[in-house]
C-alpha cells in the first residue's frame, strides 16, 4: 500500500507529513517506557536487550513486505506489519518499527514517494497500529489468559487493521485525491481486496507471534506476565506448583539464539524467497490502475537509486540483484533499527539519572 508521490495533492500530503511527524514525537516518548526493562514486570533478564529485539522485529517486517502473495486474480497484497509490531514490541515501539522500514524503503528503494511519506506512516504505521493493539487488547481482557487466546487475538487484530488501513487512505484520497474518481467506488475497491490482504496479514502476525510465544513469551509485550504455570505430581496427580515472587529468568543464551533465528530468517526470506513472491501488482497500485487514481502519479526522486525496485543496479541476473538487495535493505534496517531503539532507550536512562540528580530528585 505504498502510495507514490501524486496520488494526494501538497496540502492533504503536508497535513498527513504534521500528523504523522507529531505521532513518531508521541511514539519516541512511550517507546522509552517500552523498551525500558523497569517498565515490564516479568519480562525476565532479557529485556535490557529489547533495543536490539525492536530492530529484528523492524528488519523481520522489511523482510517479509517483499514476499507479494496473490489474493485476487491479478492482484497481490503483502505485510503491512503495525499489528506484529505493536504485539511484539509494544504499540510506541511499533509506530516506529514501520515507520523506520517505510523511511528506508523509500530513500533506498524508491517504494512509496517522499513527498507521500507522511501518508504512508498515517495509513501503514499509524492506522495499523492504533487500530490492532486497541483491538487486541480488548480481546485478551475477555478471552481466557492462555498462549492460544494471544495468538488468536493477533489474527483477529491483524485481519482488521489492513482494511481499516485503506478506510484511512480513501478518506485522505477523499479530501486530496489529484483524479477526479468516484469515492465510493475507490471505498468499495480498496476495502475489498484488503479484506482479502488482511487474511495472509493476520495468517503471518498470528504464526510469528504464536512461534516466539511457544519460545520466549517473556519477549512478546502484548504476553506480558504469560507463565506456563509449573506442575508437581502429587500423590500421582498433577497439581499447580505455587507462584513465585519473582519469575525465573530465561537465559541470555536462549535470547541470544532468538535473535539469531530471527535475522537469520529475515535474511532468507528477503535474499532467497522474495524471488518467488508474486509479481501482480498490490491492492492500492491495482485498485489505482482500474480507477485511473494513476493518471497523476509522478516518478520517484531517487528513482535511479543503486538499489531502486529492490534490485542492485548493474547486476544483470534478477536473483542475484534482487536478492542482494534483500540482503542490503534487511543489513540496513536492523542496523538502523536498533541505532534508533537504542538512543530512545538511553535517552529515558540519562532523563532518570539527571532527574535523580536534580534538587528536586534529590531524597532528605
């Protein structure tokens, strides 16, 4: 659902850029709690690594936006990821793991105009976010507290957030659309076939929560306090083991290798199974084709990019290119990622200190 630049005209776009500008200002501020280990009872000796965690998690989306899966006869959808994200990391932290991919696919990839990029986080990072993690945690409040209640509540959340992500985009097209198109039949399109998107979104949200569920439930924010509970066979039956003050911690080791597993398969899919993804256009490029939402749209500015349309310029086989810019845009994403998610969370450490510091912090 990257929208190119002229699909919405320069007011609506900067009115979108002000919006979205004043949501990663909101996101850094709850993302310093998020990723700060004091913040989250039980999550275990790990969480002083969520930094880096939250820049998997962002590389882990980048990775799996290139896998296009067909949802339609000439029409494919892809990851938008604010639902995984907000699951995983926390909604804060989320809003700006997408919105760290769509800045990079933009700069580095000519995907999603700059001028339009306050548009894309609105309706990608923003939309998506808000709308599951709301959705989501009203479901596990009336659900059973149990690993199969979370991951069925990251589907349901998932599912919604893509169409409510294109509700976004055609009430902005509504306002600064550069065509002159019916909107309701933009409406009726765009909300159909991400309907249809929104199944393979919510079917990848809920396996990948569900797989670091069934690993690390101490990394998932949304299974917060989510404890296998301990069974002793007493008089030949199995009984709840008393709660513990504090919960046991899982080993570094065992973080270590998540975070391993996690690049490790970001890196394939990016760099070997994008070659196989679905080469039809995205629900909004072909809902924009039929419609004639197209007509104004205009070329990128970093158009001829190195690594323009996911493929590295000058290398002649296409899986060799674009897999290496798989490869490229997975290095860079989670470098970047975690740079950002690491001065978020320093910044919250140095603001504690010098509070504590100051006259007023200071205890009589």
């Amino acid at each position: 659902m990257h929208a190119p630049d002229g699909f919405i005209d320069v007011p609506v776009s900067a009115a979108a850029g002000v919006l979205a500008a004043g949501a990663i200002a909101v996101s850094l501020r709850g993302a310093r709690r998020e990723l700060d280990d004091t913040a989250r009872p039980g999550a275990g000796a790990g969480a002083e690594r969520t930094a880096p965690l939250a820049g998997l998690v962002a590389a882990f989306i980048f990775a799996v936006q290139m896998l296009n899966f067909p949802v339609a006869a000439g029409t494919s959808g892809h990851l938008l990821g604010g639902a995984l994200a907000a699951i995983l990391v926390g909604p804060y932290t989320g809003v700006l793991c997408v919105s760290v991919v769509l800045l990079l696919q933009s700069v580095l990839f000519a995907d999603g105009g700059l001028t339009a990029l306050g548009v894309n986080i609105t309706t990608m990072a923003l939309t998506t976010t808000v709308v599951a993690y709301a959705l989501f945690r009203g479901l596990v409040k009336v659900l059973p507290r149990s690993r199969r209640s979370v991951t069925a509540a990251s589907f349901v959340a998932a599912l919604v957030s893509v169409p409510a992500s294109a509700v976004v985009f055609t009430l902005l097209y509504a306002v600064g659309g550069t065509t002159d198109v019916s909107i309701g039949k933009v409406a009726t399109a765009m909300v159909g076939v991400h309907v249809l998107i929104g199944l393979g979104e919510a079917a990848i949200t809920a396996l990948t929560v569900g797989a670091v569920i069934a690993v690390r439930p101490d990394l998932v924010h949304g299974a917060r306090g989510l404890r296998q509970k301990l069974k002793l066979r007493v008089n030949g039956e199995l009984v709840d083991a008393p709660e513990t003050a504090e919960p046991v911690p899982a080993p570094a080791r065992s973080l270590r290798r998540v975070w391993i597993a996690g690049l490790v398969t970001s890196l394939v899919l990016a760099g070997f199974v994008s070659f196989y993804a679905s080469a039809n256009p995205d629900g909004l490029e072909k809902v924009a084709a039929d419609h004639g939402i197209d007509k104004q749209a205009e070329e990128h500015a970093v158009a001829d990019s190195p690594l323009a349309d996911y493929g590295v310029k000058d290398v002649d086989d296409a899986r060799l290119s674009g897999g290496l810019a798989g490869v490229i845009g997975v290095g860079v994403t989670v470098v970047a990622g975690t740079g950002v998610f690491w001065a978020v969370r320093r910044r919250r450490t140095a603001d504690e200190q010098a509070e504590a510091t100051s006259p007023a912090g200071t205890s009589v």
